[in-house]
C-alpha cells in the first residue's frame, strides 16, 4: 500500500486573485498524478477541516502552501500537536538564501520544522528542501504576428512592479506600439484596485506618443485564457524592483509558459533569467533587442521547470521525509 501524503492549500473562489493560491492549484493540479504516493489535496482555510482531514486519510507527510498574509492560520499549534508522529512541513515561497542558511523555525515559517522553497538556486540542508518550478499549460491558440509591436504586462498593480519604468521604456524606445496591461485587483492586497489606479494614471502621464496605443484590462482570467492573451503579445515584461528579499517571482511563469519574449529587471525576483544567453535583463539590453532574440535565451528554462522534473523533485523530497 503506498505512503499517503497530504497537500494543504487556500480555497480559491473569491480570492482566486491570490499568487499563492493560484500555485496551490497550478502544483497540485499536476502532484496528484505522481505514481509513488498517494498524494491528496485539501482547500481549506479551516484549521478544524484540517484536522478533520488528517485524521481521516492518516498520512505519513502533511504540505501546508503557507504565507503568513494569506494562510496564516495553518500556523496554529492545535494542527501539529493533534498529530506530533505526521511530519508537518510548510512551502515557503519567499525563502532567500540567508533565511535557509540561518534559519529559525519560529521567524522564518510560522513554527514549522520542515520547508520546502520552490526555488532551484537555493542551497537546502537536512530540513529545508528546494525544488524545481512548475509552468503553467502552454498557448492553445498560434501567435499571429501583429501590425504593431505589442509590449505586454501582466500582474497585480503593485508599486515594485516596475510598470513606471516600463511605459517609459516603451514611450522612449517606440513611436508606434500596442502597450498591454493586464492587473487584476488583487485579493488580499488590492481588493478595491486603489495601487492599480495608481499605476493606471502613471502609465497614462508617461506614454506621451500619439502612435502608441495603451490598453487596461482587470478581469480575473483562468490560467488558459490568461496564457492565450499572453502569447499574442511581441514581449511579456517583469521589471520589478523589490527591494528586500523576497522569492522568486511568480507572475513570470506565465510569461514562460506562453512561449513568447521576455524580459526581466535585475532584481533577485529574477534571478532564474540571469543565466539566459542573449541576456533577457533590461538593464543589458533593450526591448527591441529582446524581441528580434525571439525565445532562445528561455529554452533551458523550459526544459527545467516540466511537470517531470518538478514532480520528481517533490517525490524526492517525500522519500527524504518518510526514511
């Protein structure tokens, strides 16, 4: 009979506009075909249906997609000391490599004594385990070349987004062009799209060409039809400046996953793109130069984050747990 093995994450509904909940889907949607364990998955934010849970499938491991803004109540203590024999282990998406190589179970995680980051660049120990990054499903529609170059972002309307320095770039690189801004209010952080504004009124001081066309939409895609919106664009841009620690960004995978040009800032959240040869990082390059460089710089990263590789990597990490 084989190890069961439980995945915890947020419920989706009205706060499907929620980065961590959406990779609580996009993951599990793909673990739940593993062949080695019996992987199930739970969307909760109950402590009570969680213990409920555990107590009915009994598994060896317990996952928890924690973040203390969105899921913080999978910290509370009532959960790990109903079952102190389960290994509880919480996946942290906003690990750095100070925090692995200092960590404290009580700062870092929200009590939990095992992490999993979802971020290959890491360096793990006996407690902390890094695994690959998972891409969204790929465009299901062809891209059709468009008359104008089209520069495309997509994202919550956060000021570390860099969406300033993008329509700058565009009004200073461009007397023609199609500028796409796709920001959804965020749930927990945006509800009432008050940053998003902002960043609308900043975009529309900057683009200050005639030629060049802006666009705003707000509405909560699914995954498929946020991919398919994406891959008609020339270029997907992710200039954030975040200037803390943070983990690798997730609005990216997207961009990746649509099989279209990218670029990115030289900000940690991108530290995954350094390594792409022609460099896909603005400050070396431009946005025409990045177009015309097509998506060859992004093929290793297509390679490395298929659902055989990060599911093989999770599997790993369970037969680590369960020795």
């Amino acid at each position: 009979m084989k190890e069961r093995v439980l995945f915890v994450t947020q419920t989706l509904g009205d706060k499907a506009a929620c980065g961590v909940g959406l990779y609580g889907k996009l993951w599990t949607d793909t673990l739940v075909h593993m062949t080695q364990y019996d992987f199930s998955v739970l969307y909760t934010d109950s402590v009570v249906e969680t213990i409920d849970k555990i107590k009915e499938l009994q598994p060896r491991v317990v996952f928890y997609l924690w973040h203390p803004n969105t899921s913080g109540w999978m910290s509370d203590d009532r959960i790990r000391d109903s079952f102190p024999n389960i290994k509880h282990v919480a996946v942290h998406n906003d690990l750095g490599q100070h925090m692995i190589d200092e960590f404290d179970a009580d700062t870092h995680s929200g009590g939990f004594e095992y992490l999993v980051a979802v971020n290959p660049l890491l360096k793990g120990t006996d407690k902390i385990f890094t695994v690959n990054k998972l891409l969204p499903p790929g465009p299901t529609i062809p891209f059709v070349e468009p008359e104008l170059p089209t520069i495309g972002f997509q994202g919550f309307g956060f000021g570390h987004k860099g969406i300033l320095r993008l329509a700058q770039l565009v009004n200073e690189e461009f007397d023609e062009a199609i500028f796409r801004l796709h920001m959804p209010y965020s749930y927990f952080e945006d509800r009432h799209g008050h940053q998003t504004e902002r960043r609308k009124f900043e975009v529309d001081a900057m683009i200050t060409k005639p030629g060049i066309k802006v666009e705003f939409s707000h509405d909560l895609k699914d995954t498929q039809e946020l991919i398919n919106w994406m891959s008609q664009n020339s270029i997907n841009c992710y200039l954030y400046d975040v200037p803390q620690f943070a983990g690798l960004a997730s609005a990216p995978d997207y961009g990746l996953a649509c099989r279209r040009p990218m670029v990115v800032s030289n900000n940690h959240m991108m530290m995954h793109f350094f390594q792409c040869k022609p460099s896909v990082v603005i400050d070396h390059s431009s946005l025409r130069k990045i177009i015309a460089n097509g998506t060859a710089p992004l093929e290793p990263l297509y390679k490395a984050y298929s659902p055989e590789n990060f599911t093989q990597d999770w599997v790993n990490v369970i037969d680590r747990l369960v020795q």
